[in-house]
C-alpha cells in the first residue's frame, strides 16, 4: 500500500475496513448480486494492499494524454486532434520504459519517475468514445480509483458526456479533483468566466467544491522540454519546441530515448532553470500548484486516507442499491404474504360455509326421516286397533300398507337428498380449485411486469416460478377433474358406510331403500306377534301394549337410521373436505415455503445491512479524521 510502515491505528482502520468490505460481500451474496458487483467489491479489498491508483479521465482531445506527457517529464502517450486513447494505459515504476500489452483494452507502461513507486497512474480513452467498449473501458476503473483527476477542455469545459461522466464518479462517491487544459488559448477575462463557470457546475454535479487547476499542458511540455535542452549537448533533442511529442509517437523512438537520458531530477517538482523562456512558459502553464498537489499535498497519510476511503465508497455504494434490493424485495414478501393469507383466509371460509351448509342439507334429510316417522306413529295408531283385527291377521296387507303409506317416497327422497348432497359436495370442492386458480392468476399477472431484484440472482425468477406452480397446480386439478366420477365415487364411499354402519348388506340397493330396510323388522314384529295370538288377548291385551311399543320402536330406529346417517355422512364429508384443503396447501406450500424462508433471510439481511452501514459511517468519519 505505501512504502513506510503503517502505525497501529492505521493498521487497525485497515482491518476493520477488511472485515466491513467481508461482510458486506457475505450479504450481496446472500442477495445473489449480481458478477459485476460483487468482483467489484472483491477488487476493492485487493486494491487495499495494491498501490495508489490515480486515474485520469476526460472527453477526447482535452488533452489528457498532453497533461499527463507534461506531469511525467517524459512523452510516453501519443497525442492528436482524434481520438488517441484507444485502450487504458497503466503506469507504474520500472528501472527503465517498457511497454506490456496485457489485453487487448489495456498496456503497461513502466517508467524510472521515483514518484510512480508509490502511485500507479492509469489514462482512459474518452468519456465521448465513438467506440462503446472505450466508454466501458473508462466507466470500469471510475470505482477502481483511489483518486480521480478529470480533465476538462477550457474551450468547451463540462461537456454533455462529461455532467454524466460525473454523475457516475459521484455515485461511486469519489474523490476528484479537476484539471482544466488548454487555458493558454483563453485571454484573462475568459481563463477568470471559465474558472466559475467550472467551480459552479462542479458544485452542482459533485455536491461540493473539489480542488480545481486551471492549466496549459502544453506550455508545460514545453517548459520542461526547453528546460531539458539548457541542460543538454547539440544534438540530443529536436531542434524546436514544434517537434515534441512528433517522433514519441513510435514507442521507444529517439525522442522518447532522449527524454529518458534528460529527465527532470526524478520525484522532484519541476524546478525551470534561470532562463527567462523557460520560466515564462512554466508560470503561464499554472502547472506548477498542481504538480505540487500531486507530489506533496498527496503525501503518504493523504494518499492512505484516499486508500481506505476508495472502498468504502464503492461499499458504500454497494450498501445503498442492495439495502434498496432487500427493502423492495420485502416489500414484495409483503404482498406475497398477503397472497398466502387471503388463500388461507378463503380456505377457512370455504370450511365454515361448507360446515354450514351440510348442517343444512342434514336438516333436510332429518326432515324427511322425522315426516315417515310421523306417519309412522298414525299408520299404528290407525291401524293396530280391535276393529281392524282380522286385517292384521293379513301380515302381507299390513306390510303393503306400511310400505305405502309410512315408506312412501321416503326411500327416493332420501337418496335425492344424499345423491344432492354428494352432489354439491364435488361442485363445491371444483369451484374452490377454480377460485384459488383464478386469484393466484391475477397475482402473478399484477407482477409480470414488475421487477425486483434485477441487479442479478433468481429471487423474482424463482417467486414468479412458484407462484406460477400453485396455478398450475390448481389448474390441472380442475382440468382433470371429472365430476360424475367424483360424485360416484363419494356415493359409493357413503352407502358403503351406511351399510356398514346398519350391518346391511348393499348388495344393489339403493341408499335410501339400505335405510328403510331396517324398519322392515319392525312391521314383522308386529304382524307376526298378531298371527300368534288369540283374538281375545290380541284384542284386550296386546294391541294396546303393541301400539305403545311400535310407536316407541319406530321412533327409536328412526332415530338409529338418523344416527348411522349422520355418522356416515359426516364421516364422508369430512374425509373429503379434509383431502380437498390439503390438496390446495400442497400444491401452495412450495410458494409459502419459499417466501417465509426468503422473508427471514431477508430481515437478517436487512437488520446486517443496517449495522454494516452504520459501522461504514463511522470508519469513514475515523479515516477523514487522519
């Protein structure tokens, strides 16, 4: 990072830095960030123990590659009126000049300048690149910078390209200091209209007033060239100041040969020789304050404050989008919440009215069962009676006449009413999957068009995939679902009960005719009780007593047949209910699952992100106080 040792202090806010930048990157990847953020974020714990990286940008033909000839002594870049920055040069300390193309976007320049030890220097192409991969180029080493040197021309100072350059510097929340070229084609009126028209911008861009340099690389360059020829033998250099830079343009020309065998003092400010010339030119280039800037100003504890302060803008700015992520992806749970109890909420609904409503249809075949019992209760009182004596020695007119006028249509109604029951069972049971399918499908469609998260990872992908499952779901079980073979088997399912309930055979009875078979015994019972008797006995004793007792007896089984119907039913009904309830929270429960599993991840996340960005605050406030 720096040449001298670190104190303990300093040592101290690097690790905190280091265990700040870790957890952040622990979080973003709980939030799937998206690859470029979090090698973004990796870059930036890396560059804690890399040197100081400097990096200049500008539009094209301000002059950057001038400006940074005339900061090195040394013609190292190309210069023209075209673009020609075409790839990102990177400068760093070498005991002599080489040139390393590492990629094709990027070459390594190394240079003896003893200053470069501790600082790389890095020249981007344009901010206006015609090309767009030359723009990306620039863009990608913004947050990679420790400090940013922009350059702006004098005659057309903060371009269109420029303001949204700087809008991108700022979110990254660096450090900048602007350097204004070319001021040597201004008079002092307009080098004063550009100064202010640059300081006001720059504060509405930046939020604050950074160091501003207003200043000519070119009669910088030409400064230390005339400076290198008083010091040099014929021969050694061009014959004029029109030549520089001509020949630099072939790496490892003559020119630049020449710059290395007459460079300035290395590491030094430059200091013009006593020649009138010389000095003109170098205090009409005003270069000297920013060379000082850069040489001494950024002394080591600036350039460490710059160090550590470089991260946490990047972390800072990583922090912001994804506490946003998270807050907008709770805010989405929330409405998934909200899905999920609404279905919960009409499925408890869907319960009590089909509670309800059973209770009701029982109501009505109680009503049936009670009106034969009824006539029942009259077909005995009319019928057991000493005047009708020798009819009820006919067992088989009694039975026709109990079948006629107790049975009656009861044995058809009541499986009317169990078949409308059944019935209304299977229909309910349908148009509930049909509900569930169609609100979770206006769900999904509110969504299709929303999105979260889009900054990389497969939260919204896998929400929406789940989401579209439970519809799925719901929509196989209502196209598959066939309600004459639903409603057959739940009839089969409930006379199998009943019958078993009453320990009758089913054989091919129907429901209503298993029920009444059980009262059939009662009509037995009482005609063969009459056939055995004397009719004097049958007249003074028995048929008092037996009317009482058949009363008594068809209220009993009545109530029986109730009973073991109710039982059935009920029994059936709630299997069935129970199965169709369970079926839907199977098919939502992958969607449940996944948003209160993702819900408590992301209120972890969310109660971390606080923390790491309330502890952010306090290590920058620490590291400005260096």
């Amino acid at each position: 990072m720096l040449r001298r040792l670190l104190s303990n202090l300093e040592k101290n806010l690097v690790n905190t830095e280091q265990d700040l930048l870790q957890r952040l990157g622990v979080n973003l990847a709980r939030l799937d960030a998206a690859r470029e953020d979090t090698a973004r974020l990796n870059q930036a714990r890396r560059q804690l123990d890399e040197l100081f990286l400097l990096v200049v940008v500008g539009e094209f033909n301000a002059g950057k590659s001038a400006f940074i000839n005339a900061l090195l002594g040394q013609e190292l870049l190309k210069e023209g009126a075209t673009p020609t920055t075409t790839r990102v040069h990177i400068l760093r300390h070498g005991d002599q000049v080489t040139r390393t193309l590492v990629e094709a976007d990027a070459e390594i320049i190394t240079s003896p300048i003893d200053w470069l030890q501790d600082i790389n220097l890095v020249d981007t192409p344009g901010t206006n690149a015609v090309i767009q991969r030359h723009q990306e180029i620039a863009e990608d080493f913004v947050p990679r910078s420790d400090l940013v040197l922009f350059v702006t021309s004098a005659d057309r100072p903060f371009a269109e390209s420029e303001r949204l350059f700087m809008d991108r510097i700022r979110a990254w929340g660096k450090k900048v200091v602007i350097v204004v070229n070319k001021i040597d084609i201004l008079d002092a009126a307009d080098v004063i209209e550009v100064q202010r028209f640059v300081t006001e911008n720059a504060v509405k861009l930046l939020g604050i007033e950074p160091e501003i340099f207003l200043v000519s690389a070119k009669m910088a360059q030409e400064a230390k060239w005339a400076n290198r020829q008083s010091h040099s033998t014929p021969g050694d250099h061009p014959e004029s100041h029109g030549q520089v830079g001509t020949q630099s343009e072939i790496p490892g020309g003559e020119s630049e040969a020449a710059g290395q065998q007459n460079m300035d003092p290395l590491g030094d400010s430059f200091q013009p020789a006593n020649i009138p010339s010389v000095l003109e030119l170098w205090t009409s280039s005003h270069f000297g304050p920013l060379e000082t800037f850069i040489l001494d100003t950024l002394d080591e504890t600036e350039r460490l404050r710059l160090k550590l302060l470089n991260p946490l803008g990047i972390a800072q700015h990583l922090h912001d989008e994804y506490s946003e992520v998270t807050e907008a992806r709770l805010d989405v749970l929330a409405e998934d919440f909200d899905t999920i109890d609404t279905v919960e909420a009409n499925l408890r609904a869907y319960q009590e009215d089909m509670h309800r409503d059973f209770r009701h249809r029982l109501s009505a075949i109680d009503s049936t069962l009670f009106q034969m019992s009824d006539r029942g209760v009259k077909f005995f009182d009319d019928t057991l009676r000493f005047s009708r004596i020798f009819s009820l020695l006919n067992a088989a007119q009694v039975r026709e006449d109990f079948e006629r006028e107790v049975v009656a249509d009861t044995v058809q109604d009541i499986d009317n009413q169990v078949s409308e029951l059944i019935d209304w069972m299977v229909e309910r049971e349908y148009r509930q999957w049909q509900d569930v399918m169609e609100y979770l499908n206006r769900r999904a469609e509110l969504h299709k068009e929303k999105v979260i998260g889009q900054v990389g990872g497969n939260f919204e992908l896998n929400r929406r995939e789940l989401l579209d499952s439970v519809g799925r779901a719901a929509q196989s079980a209502v196209a598959s679902y066939d309600k004459k073979t639903e409603a057959a088997k739940l009839a089969d399912s409930v006379q199998l009960a009943v019958a078993q309930t009453a320990i009758i055979e089913v054989s091919a009875l129907g429901l209503g005719a298993i029920l009444v078979a059980a009262l059939h015994t009662l009509v037995a019972d009482v005609t063969g009780l009459l056939a055995a008797g004397t009719l004097a006995a049958v007249g003074l004793y028995i048929l008092p007593n037996r009317r009482r007792k058949a009363r008594e007896e068809l209220r009993v089984k009545v109530l029986d047949l109730q009973t073991q119907l109710h039982e059935a039913l009920t029994t059936q009904f709630e299997q069935e209910l129970s199965r169709s309830v369970q079926l839907i929270n199977e098919a939502i429960q992958p969607y449940t699952r996944f948003v209160r599993s993702e819900r408590e991840k992301l209120v972890d996340v969310n109660e971390e992100m606080a923390s790491i960005g309330a502890e952010l605050n306090h290590l920058r406030a620490q590291i400005e106080a260096l």
